[in-house]
C-alpha cells in the first residue's frame, strides 16, 4: 500500500518544472568541455527532478561564441560535412573559416546538437539555446545566472604553453 508521500515526483501540469536562465562567456573555453555542460543543462541532468521523456531543463544564453576554442590541430583540419540533397552534392566546410566568417555561433550550436537527442524532445531542448557573436544578447529581461565554466575545471579553459 502507497502512501501519497511516497510516490515518485514526475513533471506535468500540477507539478511545474521551474527553469533557470544560465549566462555562459565562451571567450577561451574548449569547444567540446563548454559543448557537454551546455547539454547536460539543456536536458536537465543537472538537477534532482530529471526525468527522460520530458523537458525538464534550463535556458542557456552564450555570449561571444566566436572565442572558442579548439584543442590540438582541430582549427585547421576539422571538416564539417552536409548534402545539397543532389547527387555528388557533399559539401564541406572548416572550423576555421566557420569561427572567422559571420557564422561563428554555428560551430558551439552544431555542437551541442549532435549531443542531444533527435526526435521532438530534443527539438524543444535546443530552442532553450541561445548563442552570440559578441558580448550582446536581447535577454536583459531575464534573471540570468552567471555559470563560469571556466573554473569549473581546470581543463575548461586553454592553458597558454
């Protein structure tokens, strides 16, 4: 016999999930470290309330996402590829001239995507995601939590050699 107590809590409409509004400075953080904290808040793992069929997590707002950066010789040689959806319509396109170009976000959001899962949850999970070239964003409104990832680790941040 169960008590009421006693029963496992599970997001829905009378229990309301709160979300938090993380800000994350991307200036000198490793792509793939700052990419794997990112996700994790996006799909609420961090919290106690986690739960895998629902979008339990947090919004997260990254400023200057063209400061990333990448380990060893990824920079120059890493290749993204995609499909025109023509035939011999491989395209490919490099980190660098991704994060030089006007579409440096792309990059910390292309990663984070390949991290979450795809179906309709993960939709909903990286619409939470917000990522900017710059120190601006249009989410002042917000009560933004300042998450430094950088001294989570000391592996989050590149060391100078």
């Amino acid at each position: 016999m169960h008590t009421a107590s006693s029963r496992t809590w599970v997001p829905g409409a009378e229990n309301k999930v709160e979300t938090k509004w993380h800000l994350v400075d991307a200036r000198g953080l490793v792509l793939g470290r700052l990419a794997t904290e990112i996700s994790r808040r996006l799909r609420g793992k961090h919290k106690a309330t986690y739960t895998p069929h629902a979008d339990v997590g947090d919004h997260v707002v990254v400023i200057n996402a063209e400061g990333v950066v990448l380990t060893g010789r990824k920079r120059s040689q890493k290749v993204y590829h995609r499909h025109t959806g023509y035939p011999g319509g491989v395209k490919e396109t490099r980190v660098h001239d991704l994060l030089e170009g006007e579409y440096a976000p792309r990059v910390l959001k292309m990663a984070v995507r390949r991290m979450i899962a795809r179906g309709t949850l993960g939709r909903l999970q990286m619409k939470k995601l917000h990522v900017y070239r710059g120190e601006t964003h249009p989410h002042g409104g917000q009560k933004l939590e300042k998450l430094d990832f950088g001294s989570m680790n000391v592996k989050n941040r590149l060391r100078s050699r």
